[in-house]
C-alpha cells in the first residue's frame, strides 16, 4: 500500500476548498460576494486553519447551508476564536471584499466587512504569528530590526488606502468649486467611518513590533490629511472667486461644499478657523463694495455659523488660541442682521465673552441697552403720575423704571464712551421723580449757610 503523502494531503486540501468555500465565503460576505475559481484557490487553506480550532470550527461547519444562522454563527466562533493562520486569512480577505462591495456601492456590507478585517489584523498582531512570520521571510538576525518597517507598514496602510479613495470622490485636487458641487454624502461617510474605525479598534494596544500603534497613528494621520486637503481645496477656490463679477451662488459655492463636508465628518479646528476667518474677511470686502446687502451675506453668516459655534467654544474652552477676535467680528456681523432685540443681545453678548472688549460688539450691545431702556421708558408714559402713589401700581412702575436704570449701567459698563447714556439718564430720572421711584443714587446733601458763596456754587454745578 503506498504511503499517504505530501501531494495527497494537499490533493484532499484542495478537495475541502472546493467543497466549503463557496458556501463559507457567501456567509461571510452576508450573501454578497461569490468564489471565483482564482478565489477557491487562493484560499484553499483557509478551511484547514478554520479546523486548527475545532471548537470555532464546531459553530460555523452545521451553519454553512444555512444563511439564516450568520452572522450569528461568525460571531460566536470569534468569540471563541481563530487559529492566527486563520485571521491571517480573515484579514485579508475581508479586506478584499470590502473593496469590491465599495465599488458596487453596497456600503451598510462594507462597514461590515471591514469592521471584520480590522477585528482580524488586531487579533493577528496581538498573537506570536507575525514574528514566525517574519522569521521565515528574512534573515532572523535582522527580523526585529525589519519588523516595526514590515509589520507595521501592513497595518498603516489600511486607513491610508480609505483616505486616498475618500481624497479622489472629494476631489480634492480641483482648483474650483463650482456652484452645486456637493460631497458624496455616502462614500464620505464610509471612507471617513472607516479611517477612524481603524483608530477605533487600535484603541491604546502596542501589538506586536508596534503595529497597532502604528494602525492608530496612521488613522490619525489620514484624518488630517483629509481635514487639510479639504480647506485646501477650499482655499483655491475662494481665491479664484472674482467677488466683484462672481454671483451670489459662485460666492457662496465654497462654503456650501465646506460646510456639508464637515456636517458628515464632524468638527475639526482647522476647518473652523478657515471657515470663520475667511467669511470674515469676505464680510469686509462685501462692505467695502457695497455688497453686504444683497443677501448673500446673510446666506454665507448662516452656512459658517456651526464653523464659529465651534470655534467660539474651543476658545472659551481654552482648547484654541489666536482667532477669537475674527469669532466675536463674525457674531457681531450676526448680530446687525438680528432685528429682534432677545437675539441680537444673545449674539453680542456671545461676541463679546469670546472676546473680552471687542470694540464694534460693545458699542453695538451698549446701544441695544439704550434701546431697551427707551421701550420701557415709553410704556411708563402711558401711566398717570397718580399710579406711583398706589401700592400695586407703584410696584409695576417702579419695576420697570429700575429695569430701564439697569439698562443704563448695562450701557454704561458695555461702552463707557457712548455719549447717549447721559441723555437717557436724564429721561429715567425724570420718571423716576414723576413717580417717585428710588434710583438708589446719593441725595444732595442741604447747604450750609455757613459756606457763604461755596455753597451756591456747588448747588449751580449740582
């Protein structure tokens, strides 16, 4: 009888692979993805390292003509786990399939699938794989010293490969924005979703010569190459705007195509700070030139608006430094188109906490205290002299008059140089006398004839 050979264990290899992996890869795929003849040989030993763990293997064998049973059963086989030549496997194909479900815009599948490939590199470098791996591939006396390059390079491509198809559908490269243009809403959320899934399952682990370090640093670094090719890209575009001749939609283009970006990829302070200064400085130009009134400067005021909430909390946060004078200018341009008295002050006064002293906003907020003091001071004139003297009238009246003092103060403390404050003082002490309300100010002290000629001039400067 002749011996059972090498040939013949990898004739019944091949025999298994023909036999489960089609059935194995469209469970795994959720039914997506089907064996090609290039893929049933690729992985042909990808069944034998699934059995190196028979109690994995257990949960997925009885499940493989069943769809209903996954990915339940992948899921209870995981939690068990995987031989590391069999993640080995996972990783690559998963990725693999996340490629191709991508391009055939099956999206919810590919977060799932590369959630899965992300789950099985984590899982292969935090195993003793990767270093017998290395060992067979280069001279061992060289392996730790090649390991962090090799081995870690695997891993930092993954949110590199996600950040460079997410930089080619945001077309980062284009010198224009042309008025209409809007990210893909989809394929950024995916790319973007994926980039930080990769930061995500990294978490604070090391791996094995630094690979999961290295996966996190990547995903980082993809993130910021995205953040600052985007207000690249906007950049050139807004300088090749001709503000002069570009109508409403090609002023407003940039911002438009900024601001949906970052609505489906969150917050980031080098966008807020372009937004926010670079709508600024437009704002002044439109002035300049007498275009701050057709609307689009308001339209621009409520595309940068979230740009500025950001960037105004980060700076009173104490998270950013250096632009909060550029956040209180774009929340004082609010604030004039603001006709409402409630918001207007919200504004200013949002204006002038992100920036102590801000001279338009305090000039503006010490007029909207003179304005509120002038509505009160009309409503007292619709009360007769007569109601100072009556318990509940005195009341209402003398609430209101003190209500219109303090607006005075609030002027006052807002903007010491307003002129005006005086005027208005004259008006509340007026009504304050008409119905005998205390302001709380010092009384003139009585002359004292002893004084002679003193007293009287005191008394005239009084």
């Amino acid at each position: 009888m002749r011996a059972f050979g090498p040939q013949h264990a990898a004739l019944l290899e091949a025999l298994r692979g023909e036999r489960v992996i089609p059935s194995l890869l469209r469970r795994v795929s959720l039914e997506r993805c089907v064996a090609s003849n290039e893929e049933v040989v690729r992985l042909t030993d990808w069944p034998t390292a699934l059995r190196e763990e028979p109690a994995s293997w257990a949960e997925l064998e009885p499940a493989l003509e069943d769809p209903e049973a996954w990915p339940d059963a992948w899921e209870r086989a995981r939690a068990i786990g995987f031989s590391p030549r069999a993640e080995h496997h996972h990783a690559l194909l998963f990725e693999r399939m996340t490629d191709q479900l991508i391009a055939r815009q099956e999206h919810e599948t590919a977060r799932y699938t590369w959630r899965e490939c992300l789950r099985s590199w984590r899982a292969l470098m935090e195993s003793d794989y990767a270093r017998g791996l290395l060992a067979e591939l280069v001279d061992p006396e060289l392996a730790d010293e090649m390991g962090d390059e090799i081995v870690s390079g695997l891993l930092a491509r993954l949110p590199g490969s996600r950040a460079e198809a997410l930089s080619r559908a945001l077309r980062l490269d284009d010198e224009r924005i042309n008025p209409g243009e809007a990210p893909d809403r989809r394929l950024a959320r995916l790319h973007w979703s994926a980039i930080t899934a990769a930061r995500d399952e990294a978490g604070d682990a090391e791996g094995v010569y630094g690979s999961l370090a290295s996966l996190r640093q990547a995903a980082r670094a993809a993130t910021h190459r995205i953040v600052d090719g985007a207000v690249a890209r906007f950049d050139r575009a807004l300088e090749a705007v001709d503000i002069t001749q570009a109508d409403g939609d090609t002023l407003i283009a940039p911002f438009e195509w900024l601001a949906e970006l970052f609505a489906l990829i969150g917050n980031h302070e080098a966008a807020s700070v372009t937004a926010v200064c670079s709508a600024v400085e437009l704002g002044w130009k439109l002035r300049k030139i007498g275009r701050d009134e057709e609307g689009d400067f308001e339209r621009l005021l409520t595309l940068v608006q979230p740009f500025n909430e950001d960037l105004s909390a980060r700076h009173v946060n104490g998270t950013s430094f250096g632009h909060n004078s550029k956040c209180a200018d774009f929340l004082t341009f609010q604030a004039e188109f603001t006709s409402d008295a409630p918001p207007k002050r919200a504004l200013l006064e949002g204006a002038m906490a992100v920036c102590p002293g801000h001279r338009n906003a305090s000039m503006l907020m010490s007029y909207a205290h003179l304005n509120r003091a002038n509505v009160l001071m009309n409503m007292t004139k619709m009360y007769p002299s007569a109601m100072g003297g009556l318990p509940g009238g005195s009341r209402r009246v003398s609430t209101i008059v003190l209500e219109a003092w303090e607006e005075l103060e609030g002027a006052r403390r807002a903007w010491p140089h307003n002129e005006a404050v005086e005027s208005y003082r004259d008006t509340v002490r007026k009504e304050a006398a008409r119905f005998r309300v205390d302001l709380g100010e010092e009384e003139d002290q009585p002359e004292d004839p002893t004084e002679g000629e003193d007293a009287h001039t005191d008394e005239e400067d009084t």
